[in-house]
C-alpha cells in the first residue's frame, strides 16, 4: 500500500482554524519542523501554513512548506512554494527539491539533470527512483545502496523495500524492514511495510495484526483502514471488514477509497438496494469497467433491472476484453432480457474454460439449454458436486501457487488442464511461469499460443510482448506486442513500465 499522493491545500483560512490558537510563528515553524521530521506531511503543512500568514517572507517556513507539499505528492504546491522561496531571495542548494519535482511530473531525465552530483539520503532516493522510471535497474539499486550506506533514511528505505517487494524478492524487502525498525520502529511507512510484505507473502492474520497496529498508531489515515479491511476480507471475515469501513467512514469521512471498499463488501453480502441507492446518482460519472460501475451494474442485475444492467456490462465488456466478471454479468443480464443466444455467444468462451467457476458453468448451460446447444449436458455434468469440488480445489491451487511465485508447481497444475488448442488463460499463465523459469523457448510459444485464443485480450498481447523482453528475444517484436498492449490498457502501469523497458533496449 502507498500513500495517497492527491492532496489539495486547503484555504488559509481554514488552516489558521486547525492549529493552536496564540502560537507564534516561531513556535508553528518548530513544530511543522518536527511533523516534518516525523514524516508527518499533512500537519506540517498546516503548521507551516499557518506561521506563513504572520511571516510570508521567511525563508526557512517556506522550505519547510515545500518539502511537506513533496512529501504528500504534490508538485504544483512545492513548486509555488519554491517560487515564493527564490522571489525572497532563497533557493540556493535546492537542487534536490527542484529534482523531486521533475520526478513527480513525470520527467525523470531532468530529475538526474538537476540533482548533478548533489549527494545525501534525499537525493539518493530521487536519483534511484529517477532512475527506475528510466528502467536503468543497475543504476537504481546503486543510487539505493549508496543512500543507505549514508543512513538509511525512512522515506529512502521504504523506497528501496518497495522496489525489491515489488520484484518479488520478499526477503531482501524484510532485510530492509528490518533497517527501517531499527531506526523508527514506530514509523508509519515501517509499520505498513509489514503489512504489506505479509499480505505480498499470503500471511493472511499477520497482515491483519500488522494493519491492526498502523490504525491503532494513525488512526487519522485512511489507506492502513482500506488494507486492513481487505484482509479481513481476504480471511472470509466480511463482517469485521465491514465495521473496519463503517469505522473509517464515521472518523475519516467518506473518501473514494473507503467509499470503494465499503460498496466492494456490500457486493459480498448481498446488499445491492443499498448500493443501487447509494451510485444511482452518480451513474453517468461512473467510467466503463470501473469497480463501482461493475457492483452498480450488477446491483441493478440482481435487483430486476436486467436492461440497464445489460448495457452497462456491455460498456465494461467492451472497455475490459480480457475481463472474465464483465462478460459472466454480460451473459446473465442477456439471459435475463430474453437473449438466450447472444448470451450462449459471451458465455460459452468464460464456461468451457477448465478455469470456470460454477456461477460461469450454470449459466452458460441455462443458455445452452435454451438454444438448444450438445454442450448443454456435458456443462451439466461438471455441475456434480464432487466433479465441481475436485476443479474449483484445482483452481485454487494453481492461483496459489502463481501467488506464491512457485513456478514449477505453476506448470505441473497448469499443464494437465490443457486439450485441444487450449485456453488463453491457463496458456497466459504457462507462458508466465516458464518466463520465472527462464524457459524462454516454451514462454514465447504459450504466450503466443494464448494470443490466438484472445487477440483482442490485453493482458495475454502483453505477456506475449513481456516474455520476449525478459528472455532478451525478438526485441522489436516485443516493442510491437507492448504497444499495443499500451495502446488497449493506457491505465495499466505494469505495461507501461515494460514498454519503457523495450524502449531503453532499442538502442
């Protein structure tokens, strides 16, 4: 879990309302110092703020002010606040900051320009994650070595922890988690970092108990609220999930996150009036494929109104191709508005997949009963309950497995289910797991293989695209593949870092 990085500052006014009342300048600049130190972002902007209005020319408060804005992500304020800094005549040696705000809009390139040799635990981090954004991987770990042989830095840790997490080298995160204990055991960032390498292992209770721990520490952030609530989630436990978010909605409010969560659990339990009621309003503003526009569509499935579920599944079926949930919903809504034809056409695909779900199954054999389909029997057969057990155990073994990056057994569970051409999914997993194999030969021909099942599926042109970068294969053709891939899923940042990969590689 990250931190939120959409911030917006509130008026003067306002902020002059959350300090305390009587304090000096002096005394808000000391204490947004301090919240600053603590890595405490949002209250040392306020802080700060507030001493800005009786001293608007100080040097030192403005510093201050603009590392609380990079510190919460926001470039636009650090870089007013640095503006106002050089209009007074300060600004000298802030090249760090002046790099951190090139990075946060998205120019790396400039980011490593401004820093220059400039040295520390900031610009280690900067440098690092500058570098990352350019896909040099070498340059990257350096930069992060060499800052944490200077200190090891909270924020530089945490960006250094996340970087091995996310390429699934848990222990090497854990040995940074470590680091970042011995320095601030309290810290916010190292308190979510245990959850999330929990979480990232399949340590379902220890996630919990270390989420626990970051709301009971930071009970006025909203993300450790939304990860613990998931993880209860995950556990089976809806119930306790929900009081989590109702929780999280009566101290925090009403965010889009815990908004998202909380209609996400009243999916789970059934509650779909309530969530009818509670996105009917914002209907129109509800993009194609979205989360909510998917529980909506399905509220309003459940709820009788077949036709304008149907159309918004056909919306998301279009916006997400590769999307299995979306063409199930679709199915069933035109199963339900008399299309038993059409909905054979969406479902036969999702039901003769050996990776189908019995809600999937059923409702391809209620279409295929309808029109009149053969394969309505054999769909009916793998209804029976002990056939149906021993398939969903199969399934949940192998997404376990996948999980748990336990490639060999990966292959050994996906490789059975194969016949004929095969599935794009189970093809697209294959493809993957042999890639962590460094079996490039059979990655490419799974990946491809795939392709055929599902052209217009962005997720397997992308696996075929990713295999043939990390084995170092057909580079121009995996620049083609990571294209379009880019080109169906613009959202998709695991595609987009990729494709930044192949780029770096054409030279």
């Amino acid at each position: 879990m990250s931190r939120s990085l959409a911030r917006f500052a509130l008026p003067f006014v306002v902020l002059s309302l959350l300090v305390a009342c009587g304090d000096s300048p002096e005394t808000l600049l000391g204490k947004a110092q301090d919240s600053l130190a603590r890595e405490d972002f949002d209250q040392a902007r306020v802080e700060v703020a507030s001493a800005l209005q009786e001293d608007p020319g100080n040097s030192a408060m403005l510093e201050v002010l603009a590392r609380a804005y990079l510190g919460l992500g926001d470039p636009d304020g650090a870089e007013g606040a640095l503006r106002r800094l050089e209009q007074v005549g300060g600004g000298a040696g802030l090249s760090v900051l002046k790099a951190e705000i090139a990075l946060l809009r998205g120019r790396p390139a400039e980011a490593l320009e401004r820093l220059g040799a400039a040295q520390g635990e900031d610009a280690a981090r900067v440098r690092a994650e500058a570098n990352l954004a350019l896909d040099r991987r070498e340059a990257a770990i350096a930069a992060f070595e060499a800052g944490m042989e200077q200190g090891s830095g909270i924020r530089l840790a945490e960006a250094y922890a996340r970087f091995r997490l996310q390429e699934g080298q848990f222990d090497a995160a854990e040995v940074i988690r470590h680091r970042m204990a011995a320095r601030d055991a309290g810290a916010y960032e190292t308190l979510v970092l245990a959850g999330d390498l929990a979480a990232a292992r399949g340590q379902t209770e220890a996630a919990i108990t270390a989420f626990r721990k970051v709301v009971d520490a930071y009970p006025d952030r909203a993300p450790p609220r939304v990860a613990l609530a998931n993880q209860y989630d995950i556990a089976g436990d809806v119930g306790a999930a929900m009081k989590v978010i109702e929780s999280a909605r009566k101290h925090l409010g009403a965010t889009p996150e815990i908004e998202a969560m909380r209609i996400q659990l009243l999916s789970e339990k059934g509650e779909w009036e309530t969530i009818r009621t509670t996105l009917q309003a914002r209907e129109a503003q509800l993009e194609p494929g979205s989360p909510l526009s998917l529980s909506y569509g399905e509220a309003l499935l459940r709820l009788g109104h077949a036709e304008q579920a149907r159309v918004i599944f056909q919306r998301a079926s279009l916006a997400l191709p590769g999307n299995p949930y979306s063409k199930l919903m679709l199915g069933i809504a035109q199963i339900e508005t008399g299309n038993p034809g059409d909905a054979w056409e969406t479902l036969r695909p999702l039901a003769m997949s050996p990776l189908a779900g019995p809600q999937a199954i059923n409702a391809a054999r209620q279409a295929a009963d309808a029109v009149g389909a053969p394969e309505a029997a054999a769909l009916a057969a793998r209804l029976e309950p002990a056939r149906l057990k021993a398939a969903q155990a199969r399934i949940e073994d192998g997404a376990r497995a996948m999980a748990r990056q336990e490639w060999a057994r990966a292959v050994a569970i996906y490789q059975p289910m194969l016949s004929g051409t095969g599935d794009a999914e189970v093809l697209r997993r294959l493809a993957l797991a042999h890639m962590h194999l460094g079996q490039v030969e059979s990655a490419v021909g799974y990946a491809d293989r795939a392709m055929a099942q599902a052209p217009d599926n962005p997720d397997c042109i992308y696996v075929a695209g990713l295999v043939r970068l990390e084995g170092g294969t057909q580079l121009e053709k995996a620049r083609e593949l990571l294209r379009s891939a880019a080109k169906a899923d613009p959202g998709n940042t695991a595609v987009s870092r990729s494709l930044a990969k192949a780029k770096a590689a054409e030279s």
